[in-house]
C-alpha cells in the first residue's frame, strides 16, 4: 500500500467554502465510483480556513497519471472537477494545469525511533 498527501486551497470566501463542503458530504456516485475503480482504497480531506489537505492510500500499482487518463473520458467527473473548479485556488507553486499539489514527506515517527 502507498500513501500520498497533496495540498490544494479555496478562493477565501466562507461562502464558497461552506459550499465546497457541502458537496462533499454528497459527492456524486460517478466520482465515487471513478475513485473506487482506480485503486485507490482509502481517500480523506481535511480543512481549515481555506487549505485542504488530501490523504490518499492506494495499492502499490496505482498511477495517478492511469487515474487522470480514466477521468479524462468521464464526462460526469469533468463535470464534477469544473463545478469544483468555482471554489479551489490554484497554489502559487503548482504546475501549469495542476490543482492538488503532492507534499513531501519530511518526517515519519516510526522511521525516526530506529
């Protein structure tokens, strides 16, 4: 199993922000159903204030590039990633058309305890 943390903000405004929590008390079948499809087995989002924090558990042979082409031909999640495109901000660092930013792991307990 791989574990993958990305970080990605919301345009400041509370308003916005409590509707992009919304959705996601209620995401769409189709996109639940593109994430289970794709070997991802575990997904969660935090937040606060207007910075999300996703953590991704998968199985050793996923690809986010096999993902992103998947949801290329899915007209329901292009669907969904543009409504979600109203409430996210791109961070000053990411690359040309990229919204979830993968972070680096600096630090890991167990590995650190020898």
């Amino acid at each position: 199993m791989k574990r993958y943390c990305l970080a990605l903000d919301l345009k400041n405004d509370l308003a916005l922000i409590d509707q992009y929590i919304a959705h996601h008390k209620s995401v769409w079948p189709e996109v639940l159903a593109s994430i289970e499809n794709s070997e991802i087995l575990q997904m969660e989002i935090f937040h606060i204030g207007d910075r999300l924090f996703l953590i991704v558990e998968t199985t050793d042979t996923f690809s986010f590039e096999d993902k992103a082409a998947r949801d290329q031909v899915s007209d329901k999640v292009q669907e969904w990633e543009q409504l979600m495109d109203k409430y996210q901000a791109t961070l000053p660092f990411a690359k040309p058309n990229e919204k979830w930013v993968l972070m680096n792991k600096i630090f890991d307990f167990k590995q650190s305890k020898g």
